[in-house]
C-alpha cells in the first residue's frame, strides 16, 4: 500500500513568516528561560549563595564554570563515599554537567548535598561532624540558636553515629531541609523545629 501526501506549496513570504514565528518563539522560550534563572538567583540568600558559589568553584577543577559529572564522581572518591556511574544516574538522569545557576534553578537534592559536603566537610574526611554542621549553618543563615542547629543536625544524622555521610545529606535535601532558595524552608519540619527552638 503506498500513502501519498500532498503539501500545498508554500509561498516565500508564507515560508518567511514561519521562519520569524519559529525564531520569536525561540527567543522567547530562551528569555523565559533566563528570567526564570535571575528570578531564581535572586531568592538565594547573598550568604548562602556566597558559601555555594565557592563550594562550586572549588568542585570545578578546571575552572571552566561547569560542573561536570566526572568532577563530581572524583569528587565523591576522594571524601571516600564512592558511587558509580548506576547510581549517578539515578540521582541526576542524564545531567552530565551543569554551571551553578542551572544547579540552583533545578534543585536537584544530590548537588545540594554534594555542595553541603564540600562547604562543610572542613577536613575532607567524607563526614560532617556536629561543629562542621554549625560551622556551615551560621556561615548560611545569621543568628541560628546553638540549640536549633543541634536539632537540624540531628535530623541529617539519621544513624545517630555523630556523623552525616553523603547519603544521609542526599536523603535529607531531598526531603527538603536545605534548599538553595531558602537554606530553612518555611514549609519544613526543620524550619519549623529552628523557628521554636
């Protein structure tokens, strides 16, 4: 059986009118595009964004301003929590690289454990102990009560062993404790639990 399809034949201006209303609509998705990402970079607090910006800048080892799966697969090797191509792919799909606004606008939970690692980790031994967690949150958000980031700490260290591991921060951003666009999520049992501490 063979199907025959017939096109009207289009005229030069009709083809250059589509042309200009494919080009418009391009231009237009990619300035929504923008806006969205200067609207989301506007709500990150400047201190946060300031402890993010050099987590970022010193995960990108080659300095070109993209983060790349490979930095971050190296990255997670040399803390000593190792994951595999598998699992990176199950947390970030088929993102092979991304810049920090693109990180920022998509709030994907294990870039923002792997920033909270990197900013908090102070010794680099792959374990965030509780002064390192108070250490990063009063270096995000100014006049935390003691007791409060002892709470939010908690609330990370889910085997209570006195550490945070990289995964344990994974599971806890991706249930929202730490967000780039409010480090305490008004919505959050942990703003909450800070809030009346």
């Amino acid at each position: 059986v063979f199907f025959f399809f017939f096109f009207k034949q289009k005229t030069a201006y009709e083809i250059a009118q589509r042309l200009v209303g494919s080009e418009m609509c391009i231009r237009d998705r990619y300035q929504r595009r923008v806006h969205g990402i200067h609207q989301s970079m506007e709500k990150v607090p400047p201190k946060m964004l300031a402890v993010i910006t050099k987590a970022f800048n010193s995960l990108d080892t080659n300095k070109d301003g993209v983060l790349k799966k490979e930095e971050i697969i190296a990255y997670c090797k040399a803390i000593k929590n190792p994951i595999t191509d598998a699992e990176y792919k199950a947390y970030m799909g088929d993102i092979t690289q991304m810049t920090l606004e693109e990180m920022i606008v998509q709030e994907k939970p294990f870039m923002q454990a792997v920033l909270m690692m990197e900013a908090a980790d102070t010794d680099k031994d792959g374990k965030i102990v509780l002064s390192e967690f108070k250490g990063f949150m009063s270096s995000c958000v100014e006049g935390i009560p003691d007791e409060a980031m002892s709470i939010a700490f908690n609330m990370f260290d889910t085997d209570h062993d006195g550490k945070i591991d990289l995964a344990e921060c994974v599971k806890a951003c991706g249930k929202g404790c730490l967000l780039y666009t409010s480090p305490i999520p008004r919505d959050a049992t942990l703003y909450r639990m800070l809030s009346s501490a």
